[in-house]
C-alpha cells in the first residue's frame, strides 16, 4: 500500500480509478462529439484526449466555442 509520510493510503486505487474513469468519459465525449459535428479528426481527438488529458479537453471546447450543441 502507498504510504505518504508513514500513512498508508487506502483511498489511493478507488481515487485512481475515478480519475481514469473520468478521462475515459471525456474521451469518449469528444469523440462522439466530434463525429457528430463530421469532424474527420474525430477519433484524433479522442485519442489525443486519452493520452494527453486536459490539454485537449481545453483546446477541443475552446476551438467549438461558437458552434453550439449538436442535434
């Protein structure tokens, strides 16, 4: 078990496993986005969000800011 300062960290594998259960739902946000809006980068995108995290995240909602919610 982890230990941080002599404490041991059972929360460490449940909190872990959050944090890539979220990156993987945005992930698959952005890609379902992306496709639906006929972006040909679509599967980039999610797979640069998987990788790199929030950079993407950010770049993705700042470039479709203006493009509204798709139908």
């Amino acid at each position: 078990m982890p230990l941080l300062s002599g404490v041991p960290l059972p929360w460490s594998l449940p909190l872990t496993l959050v944090i890539y259960g979220v990156v993987v739902a945005a992930a698959a946000w952005i890609y379902r986005d992306a496709r639906a809006r006929g972006n040909r980068y679509a599967i980039a995108w999610g797979v640069a969000t998987l990788v790199f995290t929030i950079v993407p995240v950010l770049a993705y909602m700042y470039l479709h800011r203006d493009a509204g919610p798709t139908r």
